[in-house]
C-alpha cells in the first residue's frame, strides 16, 4: 500500500456524490448528536466547577464554551433548513470548537500537563466526519500542528516530546480508521442506492415502475406544489399482435427503444415517464395547462413514430409501431383534487383514443 492509498480513497468522490442525500441526513444527525451532547457534558462541567469551587481558569473555560456551544445550537436550529441543505461547513466548524475547548481546558490547571482531552479529538474527528478524505486529513493534519505548536509556544519543549508522541499515535489511528469507517459506510449508502434503484426501476424500459409512480402520486398529500397536474396514460398498439408475430425478444427490444424516447421526451418536456404495466406507461407533469398538454401529447405520438420500429403485421396504414394516448389536466388548488380520479379520467380519455381508431391522443 502506498501513501496515496493510505491517505486517501480511491472512488470516494464518485460515492459521495452518487449518495449526497443520505450523507447530508448522516452529517446533520451527527452534527445535532455531537453539538448537544457537547453542551450537555459543559454545562455539567460549568455546574461542578462552581459548585466545587475549582479555580478561575476551569471556571473560565467552561463557561465560554457552554456558552458558545449553546448558542451554536440555536444557530443550528435558526439556520436548520440551510443546514440541512449545507452541513459540511457547520460539522468542520463544530469540531473546531470542539479542538478549541480541549485546547483550553488543558491549560486551565495551574500546573502543565499533557494532552488529554486534545488527543480524544484528533482520533474522533476522522471516525465522525463523512467528507473527502484529503480535506478530512488536511483538517485535522492542521489541529495536529496546532496543537503542537501551543505545546511548544507555552508549555515548552520539555512538554513538546509527549505531546507530540501521545498526539501523532491516535491522529494515525484516527487517519487508518476514520478511513476504514467511511468507506463502509459509504458503501453500505451505495448498496442501499442501487437496491431502491432496483425496487423503483423496470428493467426493460429503464423508468421508474408503477411503485414510484404512486410514490410521487402521493406526494401530492404533502404539498400542493407537489401535485401533478397533467397525466398521460399511454399504451403501445397492438402490442399483443406484435409480441406473437414478432416474438418476445423482439418485442423486449422494442419497449426498450420506446422507454427510452420517452426518458429523453421527458427531460426535454419536464415530464416525469413510468412503466405502469405491461405495454402501458404513464407520464406525469407539474407545470402545463390543457393546450401544452395537447400539443405535448402530439408531438409524443410523431416522436414514436420517427422511431420508425417495423409492425406490418395486418396492413395497418403507417406500418410502424405507434402508441394511443389520453390526457388529463387538474388544476392542483382544487379541494376535489385527487390523483386516483386523476388516473381514471386520463384512462378514459385513453380508451377514447383507442375507440377512434388508435394512433392518436384524446384529452379530458
């Protein structure tokens, strides 16, 4: 193993990026945890130390930090939304409050002593920060000269030597560890990504199953603005006629073509494309009225068109394969609104199309 590799990890960037959502909910929880517990455990400390009547400094110490800590924490709960959303700042600059406290508090006996409180830092801040590993490393590389420096700046050199040694030991074992911890944890975020991809995912056509499609119907519940308020609800012609002239493989070919104009028709028509099941699919939208709708529907039925997929089976007049389309449109601040009605009425407007003669879009 070379520095490199022991420094750092090799695919760590594509994780964190491929799981930014659960490490943002991973970095906010230790961010609450570790900033509560911190005020807890010094407030204590600020209780006892006058209670106890210790000396000025310790009373000094803690109460600052008490005080710091608690006002972090209504910075966090004030600022929470934008926490949420940018926790890495918010964890690095804990931490340092953290480093900053273990620092003072040594200094607070009359006495010099060695590094205690710091050397629990060095090796807990890489276990607990989940971040790039060269920044981690750089982070807590600078706390280690730091600390060394203080030592040797007020302590003195005799004091520099076990410090240093007590200090390096566990800033390389927080290093190898914190490493060992975040690469299990990230893969573990991964392989949880990949399954609910799996679970949401049909694995033909590569959109989102009839399961997420109801997913994102029911977060409609939640917020009006989440709400839908145009459904397609489309199906391939003669889909059965081509499976049995064709074959099965032909015909797996042939919805993977289709799934993936429909992938790409949405992210061009912020649409939103589902499996629904079998040769149906289903498309959602949040930001057309009923005239976008209809010529978006249009433009869908000559987009699968020019895919140009041969089905000449029975003589039918295009000779390609084509879909049949209803549409709905629901204004979302309606107290009726429902999705459920929603999904029948643009099933309706869908067997209209396939009474007149399929290959074309009816609307409701």
């Amino acid at each position: 193993m070379n520095l490199v590799d022991f420094l750092l990890f090799r695919g760590e960037k594509e994780l964190i990026a491929n799981n930014r959502e659960p490490v943002k909910v991973y970095l906010n929880s230790i961010l609450f945890a570790a900033a509560a517990i911190f005020v807890i455990l010094v407030g204590g400390m600020t209780f006892v130390s006058f209670k106890l009547n210790y000396n000025d400094s310790y009373k000094q110490a803690y109460s600052f930090f008490f005080v710091v800590g608690a006002l972090y924490l209504i910075v966090y709960r004030v600022f929470r939304k934008f926490v949420k959303k940018h926790p890495l700042p918010f964890v690095y600059a804990f931490f340092f409050i953290f480093f900053c406290f273990t620092i003072r508090a040594n200094f607070s006996s009359v006495n010099p002593q060695e590094y205690v409180s710091a050397v629990c830092a060095m090796f807990m801040i890489p276990l607990l920060i989940l971040d790039r590993s060269f920044r981690i490393n750089a982070f807590v590389t600078l706390l280690l000269l730091s600390s060394l420096f203080i030592s040797y700046k007020f302590k003195g050199p005799g004091f520099v030597e076990r410090d240093a040694v007590n200090i390096i030991v566990y800033y390389v074992a927080g290093i190898v560890l914190g490493k060992s911890v975040r690469i299990n944890r990230l893969k573990g975020f991964d392989a949880e990504r990949v399954l609910t991809i799996e679970r949401n995912t049909d694995s033909l056509t590569k959109l989102d199953n009839r399961r997420k499609l109801f997913e994102y119907l029911r977060r409609g519940n939640e917020s009006v603005l989440m709400r839908p308020t145009g459904m397609f609800m489309i199906d391939i012609d003669k889909f059965k006629q081509y499976n049995d002239h064709y074959g099965h493989r032909a015909g797996d070919i042939c919805l993977g073509i289709i799934g993936n104009c429909f992938a790409e028709f949405g992210k061009k028509n912020n649409m939103k494309f589902f499996r629904y099941g079998g040769e149906e699919f289903c498309a959602l939208c949040w930001t057309k009225d009923y005239l976008e709708l209809a010529a978006c529907a249009e433009d869908l039925l000559q987009a699968i068109r020019d895919l140009r997929i041969l089905f000449n089976v029975d003589g039918t007049s295009s000779g390609v394969v084509t879909i049949s389309l209803g549409f709905s449109y629901f204004d979302r601040n309606e107290n009726d609104y429902n999705f459920e009605t929603m999904i029948k009425v643009s099933d309706a407007a869908l067997y209209s199309a396939k009474s007149h003669g399929r290959n074309c879009a009816r609307g409701a």
